[in-house]
C-alpha cells in the first residue's frame, strides 16, 4: 500500500528548508521513520500528528488533505474564520476570550 499523506510531509517540510534529519529530530522520531512516511511504505500514527502539523505549521486538514465544503459553514463564519487566520495579532485574543488553549 502507498500512503498518500507522506507526499505531503515531504511537500511541507521542504517548504520549511528542512531535512528529513532536521525534521525527524524536531519532532522527536529516527530519520528512517520521516523516510518512510515520505516514500508511503508507511504512515505516522495520529499520536504524533499534532507534533508534525505544529512543526511544518500546517492545519491538520491541510496535512491530511480534508477539505469541508463551503456549505457547512454560514458566510459569516467563513469571514470570522478567514479573519482569524489573517490577523496573527488578534489569535491569542480570540483563543482567551473563547477559552481555546493550546
């Protein structure tokens, strides 16, 4: 079997000038293992996805390659949304006032 998600590891991590090395050191597994997600003989257990969606700093349905439809959100969550993702600023705000933490 040849997973898909391993293209999209390597796809970010390259993004983020960083070596299967760099990598697998940042988010605390052996090179071989980072090596073998990327060529899809294997792929990483969900344990360690959030480490490798905060490290290549992308959301894990980015990574995972899950996309909502539009339909399943009203317009004005779609604006609250992309507001938030623009305005760097202002995340840490909304994540106290809505109780969100990391």
């Amino acid at each position: 079997m040849n997973y898909e998600i391993g293209g999209r590891i390597a796809k970010y991590r390259k993004a983020k000038n960083l070596s299967q090395r760099e990598f697998a050191k940042l988010i605390g597994v052996s090179n071989t293992r980072v090596s073998n997600w990327e060529q899809g003989s294997h792929r990483p257990d969900v344990d360690i996805l959030s480490d490798i969606c905060n490290t290549l700093e992308v959301s894990p349905s980015e990574l995972l390659d899950i996309h909502l439809s539009a339909d399943e959100f009203t317009e004005k969550e779609i604006r609250i949304i992309n507001a938030y993702r623009t305005r760097k600023d202002m995340q840490k705000a909304v994540d106290t006032l809505l109780n969100i933490n990391d």
